[in-house]
C-alpha cells in the first residue's frame, strides 16, 4: 500500500539516518532519552478477567517510553519498520498470563536482566533497522549496519545453546518474554539476534520475514525439524497465514508438494499467488470449532480430508505442518501417513490437544516440538530471501500510531501473510540499497500478497 506514513520522530538522529549519514556522524548524534513504543501498562493486566472479547485495541498503547541502558553484548537498533505476529496479540490479552511474569522472572537473574521488569513492556519480535550504539563487547557488527533481528534471545553462556540456541533454558522470545521489543523507533537486542539485512528489499518487507520465517525453515528444512526431502507431500494448516505462507514457499523450493488449507476463499486466491496448487478450504472438510472435542468427529475430519489428498496428490501427507494447535491437532495426529511427521510450533487455538493415540504409536508417526530458529537456521533463512528464492508475505502496512489496529486485524484472522508497521520509517519503500537486484527479481514476485490484508482505516 504504496503512500503509508508512519510517525517518525524529527529528531537529527532520525533525520541522519534517513538521509544516509555516515557512521561516524550518527555515533556522534545523542541517542534520545524517550521515544515512541507500542507498549503494554503492568496496571492493565486484569483488565480481561471475564471478557469475552479481548480487544487489544484497548490494552495496547502508543507512547513514550524511557531509552534503556546498553549491555556490553547489546546493539541499539533504530527500528525503522516491524511487523505484528501472534505473540504480540498473547501479551496484549494478557493471556495465556500477562507477559510481565516474564519479565519479573528474567529479573531475577539480576545484573543486566533487572533492566526488563519494567510497569510497562514495550512489544514486538519483528524488526528492521539500523545500529545506532554498540556494546563494549560486540565485535563483528557496526554503527550503520542495516539489520533484521531475529526474536531468540539466547544466553550463549549456557552450555545447551553451544549445542542448539534454542536448547538453553534461559532461551527467550524477545519482545514477548522480553522487555524492549520491536515495535518502536529505538530497541536493544544482544548481538546474536543480529542477520544482515537483505539489500533489495524496503524496511517494511525486510520487517515481515525473520520470526516466521526462521520458524518455518526450522521446522520444516532444518535437520532439528521434519527434515523434508523432495517429492514430500506436505500438509499446511493456515497455510496463508504469516507462518504458512513461508511454508508454502520452503515446500516448493525444496521439491515438495504442498496442500494448504485455508478459511476462505480469499485466502485460497492469495495462496496460489504463493504458488500453492493444491489448496483446501476449511468447509470442504467440515471442520468447525467444535470437532476437536468429540474424537469421532475428529476421526471423521480426518478420513474427508485424507481422501481429498489422496484424490488431489495420490497418497497421505508425509508431514504435517502444525500451528493452529487444538482445533486441527487430532486431525493432523490421524491424517499424516504411516511413519509420517506432525512438526508444531504453537497453538493459536489451545494448548491442550486431544488425539487417539493408537494413530501415533501402532503407525510409528511421530510429533516433533518446534521453537523459533538459532541464529545459523536464521542465516540460512536469511541467505534464500537475499537471493530471492524465498519472498516477504506482507500484506499491508500500518503506521505506528495505528498498531492497535493492525493487531486487532491479527486477533481477529482477518489478515492474510503478515502486517506491516512502520516505526522509524518515515513511508514504505525506503531502505533498498541493491536497486539493480530488486528489479532483476520484479516488484509483482517481492509483492505477491500486497493489498490483500485490510489496511490502515479498513478495520
């Protein structure tokens, strides 16, 4: 939605880094003692209790919050543009509990971790931007880099993240169990959130990618997760959702076939524009909200959906790709085929998931639990968008005065891909610094679901 303006402060430092100041002059400029976050109050925690409707319209604000202090092995990132995922919608319920549990826990660990636990806890686990400070500590990385970052918060003292990031247990989702998240003008990660950002692509596209994305190749091409091989037929719940979308694209790339199962016919149209064949709609099954909790009509799902990808591709899926949580979890447990493998990474419909075991364990499938990305499965990531093999899902972009809208959009499933926010990003289409390559690649292939998610004032 070419034209979106954002409410980017005027300060010199902003100023700066739009016109392209050289590193040395934007370390030269003071970094402002307040700026604009989307940011949640501790006083509005029971502010649901017996709701029904959890609008995060009226828990999420948009003001000024103070800059905080910079560890040794943390970057300040001016964030130009971010992206709302469904994590964001969890801390603005305050469910499954309010996020400042988190932030009280990771305070315990004193030192620099006391910083997070803070009355108000600014959101986000997306974000696009340009280093602005550097931590004593950090080495490889610049004022002036332009970067994404990547929501793992890891402690690379532990032992477990040497082996796999997302194995420590002090391992968190910034932004979410994390104070100082992404959607505002200014942000502090530690530098191992830190992937380079792809040149060809504007602040708001480059926003959209690296927490659905990476958990998508994670669970999909990564060997931690189902390990799929050419010729894979692959099952994709939501498949025209912020994760879907990436799987669709990771499954094409890499030989498979993908079936994708979506809510409308809307979202069918904008998952061939991903290059989906083979699409279903949630109706064609009888798939309500109700299914999961009667294990006969589970079994009946399940047998209507399986004949349809037999019918459509010849034979049960391989893997299954699992997100949706309750509502599909029994079906995917049933219709993934004899040694098959149902990947998850979350449960945006219910925790606690019902299936018949006897589909599990006398047909040798199994369940693989699924997590973000480390940093390398970012890089990798990271590396198929800067070629172009891999492109944004993004749909629509909102500015930051106008984040509590765009989350409701989320909230409310009415979006397809992933929303859009501009933070320090004064209008879309700024930040392409390889032209040449954006052009090679073509406006309509870097776009393909432009436009098709309600857009600022639309709701």
């Amino acid at each position: 939605m070419p034209g979106v303006l954002s409410e980017a402060t005027t300060s010199e430092l902003s100023e700066a880094l739009l016109t392209g100041a050289s590193p040395e002059r934007i370390e030269r400029l003071p970094l402002p003692a307040e700026f604009l976050a989307a940011h949640l109050k501790a006083e509005d925690a029971d502010m649901f209790r017996g709701v029904e409707d959890k609008d995060v319209r009226k828990s999420l604000r948009v003001g000024r919050v103070p800059m905080p202090e910079l560890a040794p092995d943390e970057v300040v990132v001016a964030v130009m543009a971010s992206s709302i995922n469904y994590n964001t919608v969890w801390s603005a319920m305050f469910e499954p509990i309010p996020t400042f549990r988190f932030l009280s826990q990771f305070a315990r660990q004193g030192g620099w971790a006391s910083r997070h636990d803070l009355p108000h806890q600014v959101v986000g686990s997306d974000g696009a931007g340009v280093i602005v400070r550097v931590g004593s500590g950090v080495r490889h990385w610049k004022v002036g880099d332009h970067v994404v970052v990547s929501p793992a918060y890891v402690d690379d003292q532990e032992p477990a993240s040497h082996a796999d990031g997302m194995l420590g247990a002090e391992q968190r989702a910034w932004g979410f169990e994390t104070n100082f998240g992404g959607l505002a003008e200014y942000s502090v990660v530690r530098v191992n959130q830190l992937v380079p950002k792809p040149a060809h692509l504007t602040w708001e596209e480059a926003a959209c990618n690296t927490l659905c994305a990476g958990t998508a190749y994670r669970m999909l091409v990564s060997d931690r997760g189902a390990r799929m091989k050419q010729g894979d037929v692959v099952l994709v719940w939501g498949a025209a959702g912020g994760l879907g979308g990436y799987a669709v694209q990771f499954v094409r790339n890499g030989g498979g076939i993908p079936v994708g199962v979506v809510g409308s016919p809307e979202k069918a149209e904008a998952l061939r524009a991903l290059g989906c064949e083979i699409v279903i709609d949630r109706s064609e099954i009888g798939l309500t909200a109700d299914v999961a909790d009667d294990p006969a009509r589970v079994i009946e799902v399940g047998r209507r959906l399986g004949g349809i990808i037999r019918e459509r591709v010849g034979r049960d899926p391989d893997i299954v790709f699992e997100h949706v949580g309750r509502a599909t979890f029994g079906v995917s447990v049933f219709v993934v085929r004899r040694g098959g493998v149902v990947v998850t990474c979350g449960s945006s419909t219910g925790y606690h998931h019902l299936f018949d075991n006897r589909y599990l364990w006398m047909k040798l499938k199994r369940i693989i639990g699924s997590h973000v990305a480390n940093l390398q499965e970012q890089w990798d990531t990271n590396r198929l968008l800067e070629l172009g093999a891999v492109v944004p899902t993004m749909s629509a972009v909102y500015p930051l005065s106008d984040v509590a809208e765009a989350a409701r959009v989320v909230q409310t499933n009415q979006h397809i891909g992933k929303i859009a926010v501009l933070c320090g990003a004064p209008r879309t289409g700024l930040g392409v610094t390889d032209p040449r390559l954006r052009a090679r690649i073509g406006e309509d292939r870097l776009n393909p679901l432009r436009g098709r998610s309600p857009g600022p004032g639309e709701v």
